[in-house]
C-alpha cells in the first residue's frame, strides 16, 4: 500500500477501538500494544468500496516473520469489515508496537491453517468458541513483511 502523505486514516468507529487505536499511536506503541495482557498491532487497509485508508487494532501472533489474524468478529455470522477489505486489498500497513512497516495479506490455505489455528486459539481460546458458534469458517488471514 502506497499511501499518500496527506492520505488521512480513518480509525474504527468502534469507541473502545478507536480509543486503543489513539492511546497506540500516541506512544508509539508504548501504551496500547498489549491489550488485557494480549498483544495487538495496528492494522490498515485499503476501504473495498471506499478507497479510504481505514485503521483497527487486532489481536495477532507469530509464526517466524509473518504476523498472524483470525478474522472471528466475535463470532458473528458476517466477515469483518477490515477482512473483507484485505481480501479486494492485500497490500496493507501495520504497526506492531513502535515499528511500522508494509505487509501483503492472504488468508491460510487448509493446509496451513490446522496450525497456525492451534497457534491463535492457544493465546486467545475465545477463537474456539467463536468458531463453534458460527456457521461461517473463520478465516486465518497471514500478514507477510514487505521485502526491504
């Protein structure tokens, strides 16, 4: 994602979400990166209809270099908005903690995700319950550093 300098990014309109986004940012991460004890970036997308930079705080996890999301939306039978945006948009910007860099997004093939799940729902076992609860397949989404 190329964004220009003067691009403004609109933050969630989620209130608690967007107050974590500001604390984040505002300290460069200091404050905001773990979150109830679970580490968070900042993540921004292209909007699918938009075109507008849109910004949210999510939950994620390793796996070597790549970042990892589940795009649970709590559960809820509909994608999250910031998913279906990465999937029309791969090339997105996070920030974890201080560092910022660009990334390229794509979701878990079946093969990759029995793992990379297992990974998530270790650190946060709400997934599992969401997943149950769901008829939709919750999507695995790997963030992939941009080379340079």
């Amino acid at each position: 994602m190329n964004p220009r300098p003067d691009e403004e990014v609109i933050d969630s309109p989620t209130a608690w979400v967007a107050e974590h986004i500001r604390a984040y940012v505002e300290s460069d991460g200091a404050e905001g990166h773990l979150y109830q004890d679970w580490p968070t970036l900042l993540l921004t997308t292209r909007g699918r209809r938009s075109g507008r930079l849109r910004r949210t705080a999510l939950i994620y996890g390793r796996d070597g270099d790549r970042y990892l999301l589940v795009a649970s939306n709590g559960g809820a039978p509909a994608h999250p908005a910031w998913y279906l945006n990465l999937t029309a948009h791969p090339e997105v910007t996070i920030q974890v903690g201080a560092e910022r860099l660009p990334a390229r997004a794509r979701v878990a093939t079946p093969e990759e995700k029995p793992a990379l799940w297992r990974t998530m729902a270790g650190m946060f076992p709400l997934y599992d319950e969401y997943q149950a609860g769901t008829d939709r397949e919750i999507p695995l989404v790997i963030l992939e550093p941009a080379p340079g």
